[in-house]
C-alpha cells in the first residue's frame, strides 16, 4: 500500500513540477533590463490602413516572454531627419511613461536608418542601449537609385505630388515629404553623405540582420524588384541587399526553411498578415530579445 502512494505522488510530482515551471520561471525569457522599442519602415505605420499590424503577432510574442514592448509610429513617407525628429520624440515620451533610463531599439527597413540618425544626430543616443537592424538599407538600395536617378525630373516631381496627396489623406501622414525619402536611400547619398555624418557611438551594442529571397518572394509584389536587384548587388530581399543590410555585429542572413522561397522584405516582420512559409517572425524576434537579455541589455 505504501509503494503504491509513493508511486502515485511520484507521478503527480512529474505532472505538476513542468506545470509549475511553465507557469513561472520561462516566461521571462525576454524580460530585459530595458524597454524594447520598435521602430518600423518606409511606406507605412504601425498599423497599416487601420487592417494590419506592420509587426505581425511579434509585439504579443514578446509580452507573452516578458518583455515590455513599445511601438512607434512616424509618415510612411518622409524626409529621413523628419522621422527622426518624431521617433525620438516618441521614445522620450515611452521613457517618461515606462521610468527606464534607456531603450533597445530594434527598426526594420528605414526604421534603422532613421531611428540611428535620432542618435547620432539628435540627442537620443545617450538614453539608446543596443540598435539592431532588421534588413535596413545601410548603404542604400539600388531601387531607389532606379527610381530617384533614373526617372524624368518632371514624372518623379508628378510622382511624388501623388503619393504626398494619397500618404496624407489615405494612411494619415503630416505633411508627407515622398521624394526627400527617396532621395534619401539611394546608395551614392547613404555611402557618401549619410554614413559618415553618422557614426556609431560608443558604448551602444549594434547589431545586424539581412533577409534573402532565394528562388522568389513570398511577397509577389517584391519579386520583380528582387529579380532586378540580382544583377546589381546579388543576394537580397526584393528591397534590401544582403551587403546593404550589414551593419555593426552582423549576425547573419535570414532564409527561411530549406523548401522555401526564402524570407523577403516583409516575412521577415511577419508580413503579409503573418503568412510567412518557412520562416516564424516572431519566433525570431524572441530569439533577438532573449539574446539582448542575456547580453544585460
């Protein structure tokens, strides 16, 4: 009789302990010391025409693992100094409300760009942890070379106007700047101007992500940009070379499983409405807070 209540109790302690586990102690995986604050890309907000979030089911996957996560929104489209300016004015009002003397930024696409001009060049990097960047155009994306330096002056100039007008009244956007953003990713202006007028500071951990489009986009939209970016810088996400992306500690290209296209410009945030085959978003963005928190950040 004995033996059979210790064997009883034995097989509700292996029940129980894993229960009790899950309950309290793996749930703060990504529990960092600081805020992690998300800064999104170009052509968009954080909540795109009010149907989709830009960082598909990532925000939740986060909280879920203890995190505490911010999201910023600036114009879809704008001037590069002109995001900045709002981003940084978000992340004091974020610090204000969270108390936290600091914040890790993690930007995606222009987000990385914008959000280090906020540091470098504004006074945000003071009160900035670690950047990481998620396929951001560090030296430029040979697409907007195609469209700022390749088009007549006069349809660019028509062009812009249209997207100002629709970026205003359609997403929202104050006073929208279309060609200032174009003109600010072209690959001569970011390697030249942009890149040494803001350098890294010091005692900021930045870290690096690109993502690669291999036999197509998931994103059909992407693919013919992604076959043209081919011939002129090789590997990349239909917006974003894989070299282009590099920046800081370069920890890697993002590629999905073996038996997929691969991961474009938009799976890698979890685009379009989280259908991404071979590939979880927010899987991977629980990996990069988990490994910021392990790194005391």
């Amino acid at each position: 009789m004995m033996k059979k209540q210790a064997l009883i109790l034995a097989l509700a302690a292996l029940l129980l302990i894993p229960g009790l586990a899950l309950a309290g102690g793996s749930k703060d995986i990504c529990d960092t010391k600081y805020p992690v604050v998300l800064a999104h890309g170009m052509g968009a907000s954080a909540e795109i025409l009010g149907i989709m979030d830009y960082w598909w089911g990532i925000e939740e996957a986060l909280e879920d693992e203890g995190a505490e996560v911010y999201i910023t929104s600036v114009n879809g489209m704008d001037a590069t100094e002109n995001k900045a300016a709002d981003f940084q004015r978000q992340a004091f009002q974020i610090m204000a409300v969270s108390g936290a003397s600091k914040i890790n930024i993690i930007g995606h696409s222009h987000g990385t760009i914008y959000t280090r001009y906020a540091m470098s060049n504004l006074s945000l990097g003071r009160y900035v942890k670690s950047h990481t960047s998620i396929a951001g155009p560090h030296r430029g994306s040979s697409i907007a070379d195609l469209i700022m330096n390749g088009l007549p002056s006069g349809l660019l100039n028509v062009g812009g106007d249209v997207l100002d007008f629709v970026y205003a009244f359609i997403f929202g956007d104050d006073n929208p700047q279309s060609l200032e953003n174009g003109y600010d990713l072209v690959t001569d202006y970011m390697s030249d101007v942009f890149n040494p007028n803001t350098p890294n500071l010091s005692g900021v951990y930045y870290q690096s992500w690109a993502a690669k489009a291999k036999v197509g986009c998931n994103s059909v939209v992407l693919t013919p940009t992604w076959l043209i970016m081919l011939g002129y810088e090789g590997a990349n996400d239909g917006l974003v070379g894989v070299e282009s992306a590099k920046w800081g500690k370069f920890r890697g290209v993002e590629d999905g499983a073996w038996w997929s296209l691969g991961v474009d410009h938009l799976n890698i945030v979890g685009q379009l409405f989280g259908i991404t085959p071979g590939f979880d978003a927010p899987d991977f963005f629980v990996d990069i807070v988990s490994d910021l928190k392990d790194r005391g950040y």
